[in-house]
C-alpha cells in the first residue's frame, strides 16, 4: 500500500468568540491582550487536535491568530493605512442578487482593506512569534505526529489586496515587499515549519484586484509577482515550501475565472516545492489535463484541492480516490498529496462551509486516500 499524505489549504472557522475580538483588534479598537492570547492559544490547541483527530497528515494552526489570509500584514508592516471597499468580483458584478443571497449566508467581510499609502518597512514580527509559540506547542500537545506548516502572504497577494497608492510602479511596490516580508518567511522555516505562500494573486486576482487590466497585462503581473516571491524566499530550500493557487473561495459562477493553462507556465517558475490548486469544485475539476500536457519538473509535488470548500455536500471517499488517481498517474503517488480547494476559514467571521461539515469533508479526505493508496 501507498500511503497518500493528506493536507489542506489552512484556515479553519475561527469561532464567534475569537472572531469577535480578532475584528476589534484589527479594526484599532481596545482589547485584552493576555484574554486574546488565551483565546487564540485555546483555539490553536483544538483546531491542531481537530486535523489530526481528522487523520490530517500535514496540519497548521489554523490561522487563528490571524483576521484573514491577505491582510493580517498590516499588524506587522509600515505603509498601510485607510480602508477601500473592495471591487466586486467580475463575475459576481453580473449576478447582484445572487451576490446579495450569498453575503446573507456566508457573512461580511469586516476586516479593515487599508492601502499603501507610504514605503513599506518590517516594523514587528511578534505577532508571527506569538503564533509560532502557540503553534508550537499546541503540535507537540496534540498533532499526533503530524507536520506542520504556516501560512504567509506572498507578496503578489499584498498587492492584489491592499492597493499601491505609494509607489511610482507595481514593480518597485513590490521589491520593497518582498525585503518587508523574507524574514517573516525565513523564520517560519527556521521553526522547524514548511512555509506556505498563499498566491491567488496569479489566479484569482485576474478577476478581482486586477481585474480592469487585460489579460496580457495580467500575465505581466503575475510573472513579476512570481519574480519577488522568488527573491523573497531566495534562502529556503524549495523543499520547505508549498505555494497555493485559487480562483476565489466563494460560491460564484467563476465563468471569468483566467484558465489554468494561461498560468501554469508562470505558477512552475515559482521556487515552492509544491504546489497546491484547485481541482475538485465544477470550475476546474477537468484543469487534470492541464496538468498532464504541462512540463511539470521533476522537482515538483502537486496537492490538488481534491475536496471542495464552498460546498457542504460531503465528498464519496471513492470520488476523492478517482481525482488523486489522475495525478498520480501524471507524476506519480509519491508526488501526491490530497489537500483542499482552498481554507475552511479564509476569514474571520466569513464562511459557508459549517465547521461540523467540515471535519466529516476531512475524515472522507483521510478515507479517499487511503482508498487511493491501497489501489496504488
């Protein structure tokens, strides 16, 4: 039997407690800093014993301690300030209603969209070293043996997220991110963590941050913003990296989704060992060819989302099995880790996905691998 190291993208639902007090942190208003801390660390301790209750072979901390994947980096960095709504996504500005039916179910988002309004700077990591303490021990409490990994912005995605209102250009916006944010990631692998880089900016972005650019504008985007993740992270091996690439964890037509195949070319120059993608929701599911017809490097493992996470129908372990067995048979079991779509929890207090349904979606992840692993 093969065994079939299962992942996932790395939020988890945060909770209405903790939502609470990361959206009064986030938003500049007064809080207990020792009460935050025994709330987050209380949640990292059960979201780690959560995934490897589930059979999760490679966890995180669920991003407790964070109010969302793209903007938790205004805590740590100078430049930002403000707020900007955000532009509604190309495919969602076509559907107001739905739109609408859609922000009743799945929440607000309330955290603070600031701009760049001033040269970016590394002003603090404590809020990274707290999360490593607190991962930390929480891994050796309760991960049962499993790895861990730890999310971080790449600096395409800051970009995408909080508009450049600062410098002369797009490229000089992001040199200075990318010295703003390498030790941040070089000290989440110095901890003994893989470090994830969280890009949907070279997919996702095309219709939303970026979207008023054309395509070939785009394309020139995402291969600077692969070019700055690159010099960031030009010290860590590329075997303790993992890179993640989405169209947008919501519920939408997606029909202006950029394809895999105007990407992939660009998503392989990046340094991360692997990679992980969408391949499980209606959008993309068929994007397996694309990866059997691309010039993937022997260097490479793919973590195809193999479960999808804007829907609560539960995956058949067969059905999971089937998907990890086409990239198995493009680069082999060994270079195959299962994951998810994208994360249970992108942000605080915003989700569809109920987290009871969330742990039945991670046990048939564990099963479906299992599945693959004994026919492989």
């Amino acid at each position: 039997m093969t065994k079939i190291t299962t992942t996932h993208v790395g939020s988890m639902p945060r909770g209405p407690e903790l939502t609470e007090l990361l959206l009064a942190r986030d938003g500049g208003k007064p809080f207990d800093a020792a009460e935050f801390d025994r709330v987050v660390t209380a949640a990292v301790n059960r979201s780690v014993a959560f995934q490897a209750g589930c059979g999760v072979d490679v966890v995180s901390d669920g991003e407790m301690g964070k109010v969302g994947y793209s903007t938790y980096m205004i805590e740590r960095l100078s430049g930002f300030g403000g707020h900007v709504d955000r532009k509604p996504a190309a495919d969602l500005a076509e559907v107001p209603e739905l739109s609408r039916k859609l922000s009743a179910i799945m929440g607000s988002q309330e955290f603070v969209r600031a701009s760049c309004v001033g040269p970016v700077r590394l002003v603090t990591l404590e809020p990274l070293h707290d999360d490593i303490r607190r991962f930390r021990a929480a891994l050796d409490a309760h991960g049962g043996g499993a790895r861990g990994f730890m999310n971080a912005a790449s600096p395409g995605l800051i970009t995408a997220f909080q508009v450049n209102r600062h410098y002369p250009s797009h490229e000089a916006y992001l040199a200075d991110l990318a010295d703003a944010m390498r030790e941040e990631y070089e000290t989440i692998v110095a901890a003994g963590f893989d470090l994830q880089l969280d890009c949907p900016d070279l997919a996702m972005s095309r219709h939303t941050g970026y979207q008023d650019l054309s395509e070939a504008e785009f394309l020139k985007v995402a291969a600077a913003n692969v070019e700055a993740l690159n010099a960031a992270t030009a010290n860590i091996p590329p075997e303790r990296m993992r890179m993640h690439v989405c169209w947008g964890n919501y519920e939408g037509p997606h029909d202006h989704d950029i394809p895999l195949e105007r990407v992939i070319d660009i998503v392989l120059k990046a340094r991360p060992g692997t990679v992980l993608f969408e391949a499980a929701n209606p959008r993309h599911e068929h994007e397996w060819k694309v990866w059997r017809d691309a010039r993937v490097p022997d260097s490479k493992v793919l973590a195809p989302g193999v479960i999808d996470t804007c829907s609560n129908y539960v995956e058949h372990p067969e059905l999971i099995a089937q998907r990890i067995e086409r990239f198995a048979g493009i680069v082999g079991a060994d270079r195959v880790i299962a994951s998810t779509d994208c994360g249970f929890g992108t942000f605080a207090g915003y989700g569809k996905i109920d987290p009871l349904v969330t742990e039945k979606k991670l046990k048939a992840l564990r099963t479906g691998a299992d599945i693959a692993g004994a026919r492989l």
